[in-house]
C-alpha cells in the first residue's frame, strides 16, 4: 500500500460564537432538538458478538452482512490516547482547532461552564487529524488499513471524513440514515465506515445498531424530520441487531448500510471516533447528483 491521503476540513457545522475571556474554541452548536420517537425503532432482534482477532475479519461476511465488529482492536494506551487528544482539542489547547460542537445548551449556558462540564455537553468534533497526532496515528494504523484495503476491494485508501461522536449523558438520538447519502461520490464507489469506541458502547448508553444485509438495496430516499434520515416506517418491522463494543472495540460498515443510534439516557457518556475511507481514484461528482438518489423532498414520496 502506498502512503495514506487524507481529506479534512469538512465545515459542515460553522457556526461560531466567540468564547470571551477564556481559552476554549469558538462554540458550535447543534440544532438538530431532542424528539420523542417510537423506542421499537431500536429493539434489537439480537446483539452481535464481535471477532477477538483480526484474523476472523471476514471480507465475505462484511459483503453480506455489511459490517464486521472486532474487539480489543486498540491497545489501552491508544484509547487513553484517544481521549486525551479529544479533550485538548476540546478545552482549547490546541491552536487553531475549531471544529467542537455542542448539544443540550445555547451558548450563554455553555459560555459559564467549566471546562470538565463542557466537555460533558459536547457532541461532535471535525477535522481534527492535521491538529491531533495522537488521532492521526489511529486513523493511519496499519492494521486498520490493511482491512480498509481489503473491504475496499484492494484499491489504495484515502481518509476523506474523520468525526468524534460523543454522545454525552441524556444525548440525543441520530436516526437511521446511510452514511453515503452525505456524500458526493460516485454511486458505484465503495466507502468503508470505521467506528471506533473510546468507552464502553452499550445496550444503554446508545450503542450501534444496524440493519444486516441493508446494503444491497442501494441510496435509500431520506427525509428531513429529527434529522436527515430513513423514514421512520421504512425500518420498523426490520430485522435489528446491536452491536455493543467494549473500549477499543470497532466496527467496519458499508457506507451503504442502514444504521442508527438511540439517545443515550444513561449519565454515562459514550465516546467514539469515526473515519470514512473510500478508494484514491474513486470518482466524485455533486450535490445534485447525491441528491437524486438520496434527496426526499420534492420526490414522489412521502413520510
């Protein structure tokens, strides 16, 4: 494999509050709100057991099923250093980095927190992997990538996505969707999904849970309601299996298949990191071709 490029700077999520008098990041918030939604959205048929070794990866297991979950695949140290990336970026103690993104709390609320209850409020971080060694060195690990490489059919890897998830105590909900149809790639190009556990992802805390085999129905319509998502009445009644993972645990996805998180009711909060790999020479093209095959409103469709 030849050496690793890397996409970054998704700005997505821009919108800035100068943080006076302190040495924090300009606040971004989320608005995507909190909702009530039917609990058997997320009433798992039944709980994946992950692989111990890296060995037991299965490239036609991940084909069929369109995910493989492994455990103990970061060492102890890696996820302490993990964390510890995620909070210096977190509390400001990197110049420059301002990709934090806050749910629960409107800025003046988060403006008299201290740093340790800030971090508990924070939801997601962008683009962090040209500030962070210690994350660069995760999404560059060279048995993560061997694997990307494989479920990518042997084509070159390039990271073009890298996000941390930390769903905090009482943290909302993200509805089922495909991650592809945030994407401008080609149709016919593979994207390999890695989710990376910092803490226990459980049953309670809101762990992954995934539609088997949803892959092979291709860009799914979705729909702005709780967020932009699979219609509610498109998944119930589907087969769902959970996928809990300890610290250290990740699991591969296909960029195709259907998935989503429950809140995290617990005051626990859950952690993780995410990358998005695709093939160097994939093909990209634009919003409007994406949204032809994912866009909803307009579409002969309804929710």
């Amino acid at each position: 494999m030849h050496g690793l490029l890397i996409f970054s700077g998704n700005n997505v999520y821009n919108l800035k509050n100068q943080c006076k008098g302190k040495n924090m990041p300009a606040i971004q918030m989320d608005h995507n709100q909190a909702q009530d939604y039917d609990a058997s959205l997320y009433r798992a048929d039944s709980v994946a057991t992950p692989a111990c070794q890296w060995e037991e990866l299965s490239v036609e297991l991940f084909e069929r099923t369109g995910y493989l979950a492994l455990a103990n695949a970061l060492s102890s140290q890696q996820v302490h250093d993990a964390r510890e990336g995620l909070s210096a970026l977190i509390r400001g103690q990197v110049p420059d980095y301002d990709q934090v993104q806050f749910e629960g709390l409107t800025s003046t609320e988060i403006d008299v927190l201290t740093p340790d209850q800030r971090e508990l409020h924070v939801r997601r971080l962008i683009a962090f992997c040209k500030f962070e060694k210690r994350l660069d060195a995760i999404m560059r690990d060279p048995k993560l990538l061997a694997m990307v490489t494989k479920l990518l059919g042997d084509r070159e890897p390039i990271c073009f996505q890298e996000m941390a998830l930390l769903k905090p105590p009482k943290g909302r909900e993200k509805p089922w969707h495909q991650d592809n149809a945030y994407f401008n790639l080609d149709s016919s190009e593979p994207v390999v999904g890695v989710w990376i556990a910092l803490d226990d992802a459980t049953l309670e805390n809101g762990c992954m849970h995934v539609q088997p085999g949803s892959h092979h129905h291709g860009p799914h319509i979705h729909f702005k309601r709780r967020d932009w998502q699979i219609c509610d009445t498109d998944i119930l009644g589907n087969a769902i299996t959970a996928v809990p993972l300890d610290a250290g645990g990740l699991m591969f996805f296909n960029g195709l298949l259907y998935h989503g998180t429950p809140h995290n009711p617990t005051r626990q909060r859950r952690r993780a990191l995410q990358f998005h790999y695709c093939p160097k020479d994939a093909k990209w093209t634009n919003e409007e071709a994406r949204l032809a095959l994912f866009g909803s409103e307009g579409k002969d469709v309804s929710c």
